[in-house]
C-alpha cells in the first residue's frame, strides 16, 4: 500500500493513541489478507487532542511487528498546514 492515512482526534491521547493502534492493526491484517504490503516510510498517522501541551507521543506498533511511527509537528495536505 502505498501513501496510506489514519487520522484520529480526541480529549487526549490516551483516546487517540488506543484508536490509532487499533485503526492501524485492522488495515494491516486487511492488507496481509490481500496479499499487499504497507510501505511504512510512505504512511502517516495524525492524531489530534485538545490537549495544552507540546507532547505529542509516538505510537509504538512492535507488538504488531511493526516500527514505532514517530509524530510530526505538523501536517501539510493539500497545501494546507495543520497544527
């Protein structure tokens, strides 16, 4: 799969991480189901909180043999930057 795109927001990410993860490991299990394999350089996660706060954790994906995806200050789509 190439260019792939999960998106989640909520309260904090203690919500939004747990839906990645879950999001995350449904389309892999489709894609082996498939025959495809997921490019991970060419994916992107974006979780958004509400949270007033710098951190924006990392979403570790190793229990599903794959790499820990790191987040990004921003997001660019479009030609539109989000925050």
């Amino acid at each position: 799969m190439d260019d792939g795109l999960l998106i989640s927001q909520g309260k904090t990410y203690n919500i939004t991480l747990p839906e990645l993860y879950s999001s995350y490991r449904v389309v892999t299990d489709l894609m082996v189901v498939f025959g495809l394999v997921i490019e991970y350089d060419k994916s992107e996660i974006f979780h958004f909180s509400r949270a007033h706060n710098d951190s924006n954790p990392e979403l570790d994906l190793s229990a599903i043999s794959a790499p820990t995806l790191k987040s990004k200050t921003y997001w660019r789509y479009l030609g539109f930057y989000f925050n």
